[in-house]
C-alpha cells in the first residue's frame, strides 16, 4: 500500500463556438465534466454587456461569466477532488441552485464551455492545465446544430435564437481565432477524443507541445 498521497488533477479546457459540439465529446470521453457554462452571470446582473445597437444581452461576451468563480472551482477539483458549483438555468438566466461535483481521484477531467479559452494562462500559471482544445465544425454546420439545440431546449426566445445564430454564424472564424490565440489548439472531434485519451494517460507533455 502506496504512502504517497495522490497527484493533484489537472485540467483540460475545452472550448469552442457555441453549437460545436463540445459536450458531446466532453460525454464520449467518459472523463468527469465541469460545465462551465453553469458560472453565467445571472440576467439581472448590471455588469452585463449588451451587444451592440442592440437591447440584447452579448451571452457569447466573456464579460457575461463569472470567470474568476470558475478558475476557484477548477483549482479546488484539482486540489481536493470535489468542489460546490451553481446550477444555472439557461432560459431563465439565472441560478437555480447549488450541487457539488466529485472527480473522486481521476487524474484528469475535463471543464467545457464557450469561454474556456479565457482562462488558458491562469490555469497554465496555476500548473493545474493538462491541455486545451477548441472545438471547429464550420459554421454552417455548427449554426444548424446550435440552432436545433438551443430550440428544443427552449433556451431563448426563436427571434432571440435566429438573430444570435446569424450573428455567431458571421463571426464564427474569428471566434476560434480568438480562442486559438488565447492558448487552445484547434481541432475536430476525432482528434480532440485522441488529445483526451493521451491526457488522461498521462502523456501532458505532448499534448501542451503541439
């Protein structure tokens, strides 16, 4: 019997524009998932952007998250296996709730979400990041299916949707250019399943280097 407490987790950020699939590969990979999504501000928030010309809340600004909440939520994963998360209601914009998350003692799991990429360096500078990976399909693609989505689950008004889909859809390219450049590595389904194996087996080396 091993002495030695275990290694603290890491963290695999997984981002990517809104409808990209990210929760279906976050699900495929069978790691514990923190949905990043949940630390939304709440609709009344004064603090909130809008977009602009317009009397819409910008939910795809990463001023409408509570990033430094997420990266305490993160870090105490890592450092204790468990953490207290919101449970935040999309359609209503606000949290409903609080619930905790256990990783138990997996090594790696995974924090998915839009604004993932905002928090690459702190991560990074936190020594808790085993990668980062932004999610492309096209954006066509990725309209379709984030419209389907977002409708079904009765996420916002249909005028609401159809206005951010076709403002997302317009802006796609330079969305996963931004989060490229804040430090994830672009890629497709198949090889972020592949960058997820590789990190839970341990190998964060190469997938931080490429």
């Amino acid at each position: 019997m091993s002495l030695h407490p275990p290694a603290p987790a890491r963290v695999v950020l997984l981002c990517g524009p809104s409808g990209s699939g990210k929760s279906l590969v976050a699900a495929l990979s069978g790691l514990p998932v923190l949905r990043l999504d949940d630390f939304y501000k709440e609709g009344d928030d004064p603090t909130l952007p809008l977009v602009e010309e317009s009397s819409d809340i910008d939910w795809d600004h990463p001023e409408s998250w509570d990033a430094e909440v997420a990266v305490k939520a993160i870090a105490e994963l890592c450092a204790t296996g468990r953490t207290r998360v919101p449970v935040y209601d999309i359609a209503k914009s606000a949290r409903t709730g609080e619930e905790s998350l256990c990783i138990d003692r997996t090594p790696v799991f995974i924090a998915e979400g839009v604004f993932a990429a905002e928090i690459v360096e702190q991560c990074r500078e936190l020594g808790v990041l085993a990668d980062a990976l932004c999610l492309t399909r096209g954006p066509l693609k990725t309209f379709r299916r984030r419209f389907v989505r977002d409708l079904r689950e009765g996420r916002k008004s249909v005028p609401f949707l159809l206005r951010r889909g076709w403002r997302l859809m317009r802006a796609e390219r330079s969305i996963v250019a931004r989060q490229v450049a804040l430090g994830a590595y672009g890629c497709d389904r198949d090889e972020a399943l592949s960058r997820l194996t590789a990190a839970a087996a341990g190998r964060r080396g190469v997938a931080l280097r490429a």
